[in-house]
C-alpha cells in the first residue's frame, strides 16, 4: 500500500508517541473511522501542511520532554 505524504507524516507522528498515548491516538482513529461508515475521507479538507507541522512539532517536543523526565 502506497501513502501519501500527509499520511506519512501522520504516521511518523504517532510513532514518536510513547507506546501509552500512540495507542490512544490509533483508537481515537479506529473510532472516527466506525463514525465514516466507509465513506471516503479527504484528506485535503482537514489538514493544512500548517496542521502537520504543528502536530509533528508538539510530538516531538512531548517525546523529548518525557525522555528528559526518565533520565
């Protein structure tokens, strides 16, 4: 399966997570996939490229603030 570069992002997002909120985030998707009801998403209506960026940047601070805690 081929991703785009939105989803890409996304992913590598959720893998900078801590395994304990990744795992709230793939539910929170699991759920607003049940809610679709097999309609296609658009991705392009819902996130900007400012939308990732932002979302790439909090995680990665929040991963190394908890890294820096564990130390």
């Amino acid at each position: 399966m081929e991703l785009s570069v939105q989803e890409e992002s996304l992913i590598n997002v959720v893998r900078a997570l801590p395994p304990g909120e990744a795992e709230k985030v793939l539910n929170w998707a699991h759920q607003l996939s049940d809610l679709a009801g097999g309609r296609t998403f658009e991705w392009s209506d819902s996130w900007a490229d400012e939308d990732i960026a932002d979302a790439t940047s909090a995680a990665v601070r929040r991963f190394e603030e908890r890294e820096l805690e564990e130390r």
